[in-house]
C-alpha cells in the first residue's frame, strides 16, 4: 500500500462520514446513535489500514456466535 492509496482511503472515508453526518441532520437522528455509527466508521477504518499494512492478521477466520 501506497501513501497515496492511504491519504485516498482516508479522503474517501472522511466524505462518508460528512454525508453520513448529513443524513443524520436530515432524519433528526439522536446524537448517541450518530457517535455509534462514526466510531465504528473509524474502528473499521483502523482495522482495514492495519491490515493493509500487515500489522494484523485476515478477519475472515473470526466467527460470531
């Protein structure tokens, strides 16, 4: 991974939450649900980036009983 596909990823994903935030605003949604949803934006932001550099393992073994 490139720093350049880092910085796009991170672009991308800051649009999405600002369109994100957006919709909340438009459907009056409650504040504790708005922070739900960016936090877990950014966890799965995190867990991507951590993968892409080969710091932590592939997810698809992990199972959720």
């Amino acid at each position: 991974m490139t720093l350049v596909e880092l910085i796009i990823a991170f672009v991308v994903v800051a649009l999405a939450l600002f369109l994100l935030g957006l919709l909340f605003d438009a459907l009056n949604t409650e504040a504790r649900v708005r922070q739900v949803a960016y936090i877990l934006v950014i966890v799965l932001l995190v867990l991507w980036a951590l993968q892409r550099f080969g710091l932590l393992g592939p997810l698809g073994n992990i199972r959720v009983n």
